[in-house]
C-alpha cells in the first residue's frame, strides 16, 4: 500500500493569513491497552485538539449479528456505524479551525516547541487501520499491545453493557484481535507498535516526541511536502 508523502497538511484558516497545519494521529489497539487514556494524556499537551473515540460510533445491541455460541460479535467492523465515524472525521479535516480550543494555562510546551501553530486530531479505536476508507488519513499510527494474560485481566475488572458473558473473551474478543492484527500487519505499513504495560506517561512522551522532532525538522527545511 502506497504511503503519503507527507507529514502535515496546509489548510487554509479563515480570518488569518496564510496557512495553518492539521496533523492526523491514529491510536489503535487491543481492548483495554490503555488507548483512551493515552489520548486524554496527549490532548493536555496540544492547546488545538480533537478527540474522535470508535467506541462512540457502536450499534445497538438489537442491530450486532450472534455467532453460533451466541456471542454479539461487537469486535468486528460491522457491529459500528463506520460511514458515520469517517464523515466526522471528514468534517473536522474540512474544517479544523472549528475544533480550536483555548489553550490550557501553565501549558510548558507550546511556546517552546510551536504545539499551538497546529490542529490535531486523535482518533482512538480497536479497529483503525483495518478500515480501507480511513487509510490516506493517517499522518501518524500508533498501536497498543499487552499480552493475553494481562488484557484478559484488564478485560474483566471492566463493566460493559451488555456484560461479557462467561467465555467471551477467549471466544470472541481475543480471537478476533488475532486476526484483525493479522490482516492489519499485512495491509498497513510504518505503524509503531508500543508495550501497552508501559507506563502511560512514557508512552505519551514516546509519541509527543516523535511529533515534535517531526514538526522541528519541516521547520528547519522550511518545506512541507504536500499530498
């Protein structure tokens, strides 16, 4: 699959002069990884953010198919309203200027590292990169892991609704974490896995990191590749 040439994007900002940058982070995973954590972590350190959650986007209950054993098979793309998710997320990319927030009091990075001059948009969810229409968005895509073990663990001192029923985990959730990863790593290219049992604060680090020495090396070329 063909990557973009690019990192950030130009778009146009009504009222001011010139252009502003948007940047688009993917933040996938297994259940329970730690993925909303990480993006509520990440939306303290930029003053322009968004935050699109998958989960906000699940059918109800009446409408998620059975499989034989009867489990609702919620882990798989049809149990989700996903045209619905790609126009928000369409939207936002038309226009970002709308999502421009305050910026937080005491925020130590943005001066210093020029955060405020750009638009973000963090999308977290358990199927991301699976999703073929979403594929050209990506500016930046990062997956969560943990181990069987510790994500069943996790799994079960959550409440869902509906609750999982006894063998659920091992009968559907995990297995279709399989195979979804399996066909992920086939189709995507340039996705930095990280160790979900990591301390969040260094994984929030990781990546606001990467997207700094991004941001400070198209500012020292003085270039910004387009699409």
């Amino acid at each position: 699959m063909a990557e973009k040439a690019h990192f950030l994007r130009l778009t146009e900002e009504p009222g001011c002069k010139g252009t502003m940058k948007t940047l688009v982070i993917g933040l996938g995973g297994v259940t329970n990884g730690g993925k909303s954590t990480l993006a509520g972590k990440l939306k303290k350190l930029f003053p322009n953010c968004t935050i699109i959650s998958q989960d906000d986007f699940f059918k109800p209950e009446s409408e998620v198919a059975k499989d034989d054993h009867g489990f609702l098979q919620y882990d798989v793309l049809d149990a989700l309203y996903m045209e619905t998710m790609v126009a928000s997320i369409r939207s936002w990319m038309t226009k970002p200027e709308d999502s421009a927030l305050p910026r937080p009091p005491n925020n130590t990075h943005d001066d210093q590292t020029g955060a405020k001059d750009i638009r973000v948009l963090i999308i977290e969810g358990f199927l991301l990169f699976n999703y073929k229409p979403l594929s050209d968005i990506w500016d930046k895509k990062y997956f969560l892991t943990i181990p069987y073990e510790e994500c069943k663990r996790r799994r079960s001192n959550r409440i869902y609704s509906p609750p999982d029923p006894p063998g659920y985990f091992d009968g559907h959730v995990w297995p279709m974490y399989q195979k979804h990863r399996r066909e992920m790593e086939e189709n995507e290219a340039s996705i930095v896995y990280l160790d979900g049992t990591k301390p969040q604060e260094d994984l929030c680090s990781r990546i606001y990191n990467d997207i700094m020495q991004e941001l400070e090396k198209t500012s020292e070329q003085g270039i910004i590749m387009h699409a």
